[in-house]
C-alpha cells in the first residue's frame, strides 16, 4: 500500500469511526495497519474543522429562526459525532459511582446499560454544550467555535501520546502515533486556529492542553485506569470548558 492510500485510508476511517457520516471500505482495505491509524489519528483535527464548517453552513440557513436555528444546530453538531462522547460520559460516571460502591469499575464500564447517575450527568453536560454552541452562533463566534472543535480532537491525539491506556484498541493507536503525525496534527492546529481567530486563540490551545491533562488525571485517579471512553469523556469536558473560555476572553 503506498503512501497516498494510506493517507486515503486514514482520512475515511476517521470520519468513519468518529462520525454517521456515510463511509465504505473495500474488503482489501486493512484499517488495522500502523500506517493507516497513525493517518487517521492526524486527521482528527480536520475532521473537528469539518463537523465545524458543517454546522455554520447550516446556520446560514437557519439563522433567522435565531435561538431556535442555533439550537437546531447544536444538536445537529452533537448528531454528526453520533453521541459517542456522550455516551463516554455515562459510562465513565456509571464507572466511578460503582468503584465507590465497591465494584470493579473496568467490568461496570464495559456494560451496556447505565444507571441513574449516568443520565443524570450526561444530560446536565448536554444542556451546557447546547447552551454554550447556541451563544456562541446567536454571538456570531463562529470561527471561534470551529477552533474549538479542532483543538480538543487535537488533544485527543496528545493525551494518546502521553498516557498508558487499558483498551487494545487504543494501545494500537499509541503504538501506530509517530512523532511525525503528533508534529503534523500540532501544525495543523496551530495554523488553522491562527488563520481562524487570530493569535488570541493560542491561549484556547493553552487551555485545552491543561483542562484535558487534569480531566484526564481525574478520570484515571478515580477508575484507575483509561480507556476510550475517558477519552471521549475528556473531548466533551474540554469543549464545554473551552467555549466558556471564548465567552470570558471574547466579552
């Protein structure tokens, strides 16, 4: 496989696995090969600016519903990604609330119904990051919130790098990240945010390095381990505390 399939490869299975966007693989297509995870890892970025650019689109026309039009879209944006960050988070509370009651905390997480906590959390975290994207669009921040979406997929990418993981699945994806894919997303983030939202945006990266690293810490202090859905815990945490960020930097 050259390099350019292998590129090729990468940028549909990012949008595949992270997205319900509509994505078919040939059955010779490998998508477990180094190559093609360690392309798929640096293009998560670039997924976070199309999710991005999709959703202001789509304001565009329906922007004269106003708090309504926005509120469509920040659903929508939630949909594109399928939920699966949401869904991280009930499987995370659920995990931490059963360690408390004495449980093993690995065998709740891999369960496939939630408790009561759970919901609960999750649901409060949905209306925040509704909230949050609906002032943001009814504000006119719109480059703003595609920096946004870029920096915490790119953080993804670096707490990969930097953390041990208990998950097969992401243990391949640290071993298939090479120094120059963790290089070429950091580039890329760094220029798109800049070219977005000017220099002022670099202190949102600040943030998403430190809020990501700490949510993080928690997560593993608390289950005593990580996995993918810490990671999607993490992303959805870090959205949220970084449009707050916009809202204070920006007013």
């Amino acid at each position: 496989m050259n390099k350019f399939n292998q590129y090729i490869l990468g940028l549909k299975f990012v949008f595949s696995y992270f997205t319900i966007l509509p994505i078919s693989f040939k059955e010779k297509d490998d998508l477990s090969a180094k190559n093609v995870l360690n392309s798929m890892l640096y293009f998560l970025p670039f997924m976070g600016f199309v999710l991005g650019v999709t959703v202001i689109f789509l304001y565009g026309f329906l922007e004269n519903l106003e708090w309504f039009g926005a509120l469509i879209c920040a659903v929508v944006y939630m949909i594109l990604y399928g939920f699966i960050h949401t869904e991280a988070i009930l499987d995370v509370v659920d995990a931490i609330y059963a360690k408390h009651g004495g449980k093993d905390a690995y065998v709740v997480i891999k369960e496939p119904n939630v408790g009561a906590m759970g919901v609960l959390y999750a649901l409060a975290f949905v209306i925040l990051k509704l909230g949050a994207i609906v002032f943001l669009l009814l504000n006119n921040l719109f480059l703003e919130f595609i920096s946004v979406l870029i920096i915490s997929r790119f953080m993804l990418i670096f707490l990969i790098r930097v953390f041990e993981f208990k998950s097969t699945f992401v243990n391949l994806l640290k071993e298939s990240l090479s120094f120059n894919g963790l290089l070429f997303s950091f580039i890329f983030t760094v220029l798109m945010i800049i070219v977005l939202s000017g220099f002022k945006s670099l202190f949102l990266l600040v943030l998403g390095f430190i809020f990501s690293f700490l949510i993080f810490k928690f997560i593993k202090k608390k289950l005593g381990f990580l996995n993918g859905d810490a990671l999607g815990m993490t992303l959805e945490l870090t959205e949220i505390l970084l449009f707050i960020g916009i809202t204070v930097l920006w007013f």
